[in-house]
C-alpha cells in the first residue's frame, strides 16, 4: 500500500481523527475503570435478595474476624464449673388449701434438699452458708412502665430457711448429703394464678455460699391450689317487672374448670287469663355462657411513681372473656294451664381457654366468675275455650340475669392436714411412762 497519494502522508493522522481517537479511547480507559471499580458488586441471586443494607455485610464481616481472632487464639474458656450441685425431693402432697382465706388452716409442705460436690470440679467443698426462701412473685403484664423490670416483677420472701449455724464441709466420698425441711404455708395468702392480666407464682429459692465466696442457687416451683368443700345447692330468684314473670334457678355452690354442672330453671307467670281470651309468653330461645371478670393494679416502682402521682398508687386494669357459652332453642316443658315453664340443661366451662380459679390477693388481683342467662320470649293470644290456636301478638322480650360462680379446684377427700392428725386427750400423756427401779431382761 502506498504510503502517500496525491501528497497526503497515510501513516500520519489528521487532528481530528486523533481527537476521535482520543475520545475513543478516554471512554474506553472510563469504562474499564468503572468496570473495575464495579467487579466487587455481585448480581444478586437467589439468596441475596433479602439483605437491604451492606451494613448488615460490615457486621457479618466483622464477626467472621472475631470467629478467625477466637480460632487463632484458641476457643473461649467454658464457665467455671458450679462447686455443688442441688436438687430438691418433696415429700408431702401438692399444697392444697381446704376452704376460703378466712377459714383455711393452710397446708403442710415437707421436703429433703439434697447437696452433693462437683466431684469433677473441685471435689471437697465447705460451704458457709445454705439459705432456702420460699418466695412469692406477682407479675403484671400491663407495667406502668414498659421496660422496667421493678414495675413488671414483685419478690415477696414469706419464709426464710438458714441450714447452717456454721461453715462445713461435704466430702466428695460422702456422696449426697440431704437436709430436710419443713413449713406450714398459711392458708390466707391466694393461689397460684396465671390470668390474662398478672401471674402469682411460687417458688423455694436456695442460695448456697462457699467459704471463698462462690455462690450456687437453685430454684423449684410451688404450686399452690386453694379447693371449696362442696355444700348445697343454691336456689336464687329473678323477678322481671313490669311482667309477672319470674324465674327460679338451682346452680351447684362450687364448679371445677374440667366437667359440667347441672343448671335448673323455672318460669312461673306465663299465663294471664281474662274472661274469654288469655296471653302467654312462649320461651323461643336460651342463651347461656360463663363470663370471667379480672382486675389488676399495676403498682409503679419509686422511680416511676411520679407517673401516677407518687408511691404507693398504682393503675387499675379489667379484663372479661367468656370462657363457655351455649344456645338452646328446645328441652324444656311448658304448662299454659299452671302458667310455667321448666327445664335443666348442662352448662360448663372450655378448658381450653385456660380458665382460672377465684382467686382475691392482697395486691389488688381478684379473679371473678358469672353464669349470664338470656331468654327470649314471644308474646301469644289465645282464645280459653281453645288455647292451642294460639296466634303470636308481635311483642317480644329479651330477659337477661347473671348469677355467681364459685369456680374451684377439686378438694378430693376435702380433708385438710389438721384434721389428719389423731385425737389428743388430756387424760392420755404425750409420752409413755418412765421405770425408774425396773429393768426388763
């Protein structure tokens, strides 16, 4: 190829094509130095569609550097291990109490607390100290401050337990070493709860001191239950003005969560006779359920009592379900000629709603029951010489009344623990009699 025509130097560029390439080639340099700055963005897959920020990458990364740093430097140092361990074996039956707060003797709670070394830790360890309390706590789960555990959580200790008058030793050979103990829970304080609103919670809480200042603990759940004597039934009376209506109902005087209970109603003064006609109320439908009713005071802690007004208020909160409900719509039997209406039905509570007992704490915690009955009644007209055509008038009633409810745990034998023991007379002595000059071979 030659390499000029008529004068023009080929091989020499002209400016403007340099300018082009230049500019070419500036775009080039541009693009691949993106390129390269981009390299370190991946295409998302599958995986990394769900991460938004990279400061969730920056905190991954750094905890892989702590994960290499810990590698490196070896594997972080296990807890020391506790010098004894305990357990707890309880020897009297679940605490029960017989009766209401007013009349219950309490109930008897009996146990071995076992404590043996950590043989594979320490093996012989002295121990200055065993304390045991038996603690109630009462949460509220509406607090006057959200995140104040003061607020939240209530430590009562209602009896205290010292095992040691001094320091001593187990020995790791000796094996398990058990101290027993015993109390007589008073029958005034409420049962355990767990409502919608507040819990009541017990617990037996040790503490266990070595002589160098170590200290184990260990906690064991109470569960205490307060159980009604069963006694008559009780007949209540609801008069409805300004009808002649009345209604007569029979309800058991305690009812357990698990099981049903019988219910018997009675209506008189259905029927209104005049000289040729008479009118009636004809029951349409029944309507039942099982209201439960709890009221908490949330009391503040004295870093928050400024909220409220100052220490020793607190904020009252209610809270009502229903917790068991039916509809009738037949099973009773009606009488125009002696005016009344009569009936039994089956009523009960929905275990699983968690339903609780009765329970009135000194804390402001109470925990009430109501059975509520709704019926509907149509208004007849008939003639006396034919009462059955009778002709509906238009006038309709809703009857509405609660009654309540003792609801409780099952007492069994409802025998409470005093009444257990044998009988003591005074002319029997508390121990046999002495020999002072015999001896027996």
């Amino acid at each position: 190829m030659p390499s000029k025509i008529f004068g023009i130097d080929l091989r020499r560029a002209s400016p403007q094509l340099d300018a082009v390439a230049a500019k070419n080639s500036s775009r080039d340099n541009v693009a691949e130095v993106r390129r390269t700055s981009m390299e370190h963005i991946k295409r998302p897959g599958l995986i990394g569609l769900g991460k938004k920020h990279s400061s969730h990458d920056k905190k991954d990364k750094d905890r892989s550097l702590s994960k290499d740093k810990h590698g490196r430097d070896g594997g972080r140092s296990p807890a020391p291990p506790k010098p004894v361990k305990m357990n707890m074996v309880m020897e009297s039956p679940p605490a029960l109490f017989i009766d209401p707060p007013q009349q219950s003797s309490g109930a008897l709670i009996s146990g071995r607390l076992q404590v043996s070394p950590n043989v594979a830790g320490m093996g012989d360890v002295t121990l200055d100290s065993i304390v045991m309390y038996l603690e109630c706590t009462t949460t509220t789960k509406r607090p006057v401050h959200e995140r104040c555990r003061e607020c939240m959580s209530t430590v009562t200790d209602l009896y205290e337990w010292n095992f040691l008058s001094k320091p001593k030793t187990f020995r790791g050979l000796a094996g398990t070493q058990e101290l027993p103990f015993s109390h007589l829970i008073p029958g005034h304080i409420p049962a355990t709860t767990h409502g919608q609103l507040g819990t009541i919670d017990y617990s037996l809480h040790v503490r266990a001191k070595t002589d160098d200042g170590v200290e184990t603990e260990y906690r064991r759940e109470l569960i205490v239950s307060r159980a009604l004597r069963p006694g008559n039934d009780k007949n209540s009376v609801r008069i409805f003005p300004p009808t002649n209506l009345t209604l007569h109902v029979t309800l058991p005087s305690i009812v357990h969560p698990i099981g049903d209970f019988p219910v018997q109603c009675r209506m008189t003064g259905i029927t209104t006779k005049r000289d040729d006609t008479q009118t009636r109320w004809k029951l349409r439908k029944l309507t039942w359920r099982i209201e439960e009713h709890e009221i908490t005071i949330s009391p503040a802690c004295p870093k928050h009592a400024a909220k409220i007004g100052g220490e020793g208020k607190g904020v009252q909160h209610q809270h009502d379900r229903d917790i068991g409900m039916d509809e009738l719509k037949q099973g009773w039997k009606t009488d125009y000629e002696d005016g009344q209406v009569e009936g039994e039905f089956t009523a009960g509570i929905d275990s699983s709603k968690n339903p609780q007992f009765d329970v009135e704490a000194p804390n402001g915690m109470k925990i009430t029951h109501n059975l509520v009955l709704e019926l509907v009644i149509a208004e007849e007209w008939a003639p006396n010489k034919k009462p059955q055509q009778a002709t509906p008038t238009g006038a309709a009633r809703v009857l509405r009344t609660q009654f309540n409810l003792n609801v409780t745990s099952r007492s069994g034998m409802g025998i409470s623990w005093d009444d257990e023991m044998p009988p003591m007379y005074e002319d029997v002595p508390a121990s046999p009699p002495h020999y002072q000059n015999d001896h027996t071979s």
